[in-house]
C-alpha cells in the first residue's frame, strides 16, 4: 500500500511545478520527521511560486525551529505583504499573529 508521501510524489512526477503538490509534500515530509527536507521544499516553493501564500506561515515557523528568526521574520513580513493583497484574510490573521508574537517576544 503507498503511503500520502509516496502518492504525493507519483503526482509531481506529472506536475512537478504545481504549488499544491509540492505545498502537500513539504507538510507530509515533516510529518514523516525530516524537517530539514519541508524546510528545503518550502523554500524552493516560496522563490518559485511567490503568491502561494500557504507556504509563508510553515516556512516561517520552520525557519524559527532552526534557529533562524531574521529568516522568519522576513518571511512572516512578506506573507502579511502577500495575503493582505490578495485578501486572504483567515491567512492574513495567522501571518500577523506569528508576526506579532516574534516582534513582541523579543
């Protein structure tokens, strides 16, 4: 039986530039513990595909479990850029709370 992650990867071997696919696969990846790997897929999803706004969120907090808060901060600041424009706000909310909590945290 294939597992999401092996079915996942059958469907980007057809589309391998579909954002969901490759949004999908970087959430089942650290599901199944590589971290290091979503962290990988979100970053190449972020730089290839900018107005997937899903990405922001879980890249931001990923880079903030690797120590990298600068990274994080810039990534929440332009996914509050990204989903404001697009009016996206149940995203928009998260985005800002993240936001918030890094700035206010400090």
């Amino acid at each position: 039986m294939k597992t999401r992650l092996d079915q996942l990867k059958e469907f980007l071997e057809k589309e391998p530039d579909d954002p969901f696919l490759n949004y999908a696969l970087a959430m089942e990846t650290e599901s199944a513990g590589d971290r290091q790997r979503a962290l990988d897929i979100l970053r190449t999803l972020r730089n290839t595909h900018p107005d997937y706004t899903a990405t922001y969120y879980h890249l931001g907090r990923l880079l903030l479990e690797f120590g990298k808060r600068d990274e994080a901060l810039a990534i929440f600041e332009e996914g509050v850029k990204r989903t404001r424009a697009k009016k996206e706000q149940h995203l928009l909310a998260e985005l800002q709370s993240a936001l918030n909590n890094l700035l206010y945290d400090e």
